[in-house]
C-alpha cells in the first residue's frame, strides 16, 4: 500500500492509524501544497486526486481518496480488529460521530480554507485564528455532548474498543491543540484522547513520530 501523506497535514493522521491498528505495511509518499490551486496545469497528483487534496491511499493500480473511503475500505480488507460494531445501528452510530468531524469541523480549518480567507478577504493572522478556533471549539463541544448523551458507555466514543469514531476524534483533538484550543471543556473528548494516546498505532501515527518520517516531505 501507497499512501500519498504530509507531515503537516490532519486527515491522513486517520489513514496512518488505521493503517497501524490493522499491521498493513505501508510506504508514505509525500505531497506537497500550493497556496492556490493551477487549474489550467494540474499536477500529477491532481490526475491522481481529483481534489489535490491527501491521503491518497493506492493499493496497487487501485487509487482511492476520502479517509472515510479509504479506513471502510482497509476495514473490509483487513477486518481484525474492526472499526465498526457489527450491528447496523451502531454502525450508523459510529458513522455519524466520524462524519461529525468530517464533513462539518475539518473542513472550515482545513489549508485552502486558510489561505483563501487570508488572500482574497486579506483577513489578519489573529482573525484567521479566531475563525479556525471557533469553528474547532464548536466542533468539540458538538462531539462531547454527542457522546455524553447518546453513545454506549465504555472507554472510547462507541464502547470498549476504538472505532472509527475515535479515528476522527483523535487527529481533530491534536489539530485543536496546535491551534491552541483550550479543553478543559471537553473532558469526556479528552478521556478518549488520552485512551487513545495510551494504544502505539495512535500515538506514532501522529505527525511528529509516524514511520518514513524522512520520507514524508519536510
Ligand atoms: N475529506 C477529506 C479531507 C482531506 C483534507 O482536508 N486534506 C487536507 C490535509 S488535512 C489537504 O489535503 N489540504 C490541502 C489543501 O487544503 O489544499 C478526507 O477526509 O480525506
């Protein structure tokens, strides 16, 4: 397996620990970003990934993007341990808390989002952390009452072992932390993060301490 990685970025934190968790070997390809995007002369990463965007994850001649994809797609591949519950609610479950991180908080803290503000809006760096700030803390306060109220008990976002969920959770929370988020406010957010730090796939899929790191674009 190929996965198309940087080491400054969030989302491919999630393929790394999937990756980890299951024992797939796995090679980091680094990518680089531009600040904006040539349409008329894309890269060859973009004919790899239609959004230009990582992880790419490539099995063979087989390409895939999204993480969502990607972790479902290595889950059904390689099913021990799995990372979602065998019934289907919840699965469900366990789908929307991941989606909550994915589809609604990333994003608006997301490179392109940053830079765009900055270059077309000329929003000054502090405002720009204000913006990233909120939209994470919103997004934290978000999963703790979703968890508090409406997840099983048990030490991670869906009971006892960690799942997709906590494949979102645990990269979001790093990236609250070096925006500088405050979160004291999240303590159910934060006993899961500290679970998670506690098991070895999670804590050296991390930027700092991920395998290939020479490899990886600094
Ligand atoms: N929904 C995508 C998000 C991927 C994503 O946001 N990747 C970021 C890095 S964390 C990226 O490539 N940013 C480059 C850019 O914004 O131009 C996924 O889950 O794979």
């Amino acid at each position: 397996m190929k996965l198309y990685d940087n080491i400054h970025a969030n989302a491919p934190i999630r393929v790394r620990i999937v990756l980890l968790l299951k024992n797939i070997p796995f090679e980091r390809i680094p990518v680089g970003f531009s600040s904006e995007r040539n349409r008329t002369n894309p890269t060859s990463y973009d004919a790899l990934n239609p959004q230009g965007m990582v992880p790419v994850l490539a099995d063979e001649n087989f390409v895939i993007w999204q993480s969502l994809a990607i972790a479902e797609y290595l889950d059904e591949l390689f099913p021990t341990p799995p990372l979602l519950p065998a019934d289907s609610r919840g699965k469900a479950h366990v789908r929307s808390l991941a989606l909550m991180i994915a589809c609604d908080a990333q994003p608006l803290a997301n490179f392109r989002v940053r830079e765009f503000l900055i270059r077309e809006f000329g929003l000054p760096d502090a405002e720009m952390l204000r913006w990233v700030r909120h939209w994470l803390a919103e997004s934290l306060t978000d999963y703790e009452t979703a968890i508090v109220r409406h997840s099983t008990p048990g030490r991670f976002s869906y009971g006892n072992s960690p799942t997709l969920a906590d494949v979102y959770l645990f990269p979001h929370v790093l990236h609250a932390k070096r925006f500088g988020v405050p979160l004291d406010a999240y303590p159910a957010v934060m006993r899961i993060f500290n679970e998670c730090m506690a098991i070895p796939a999670f804590y050296n899929a991390r930027s700092e301490d991920a395998p290939n790191n020479a490899r990886a674009g600094k």
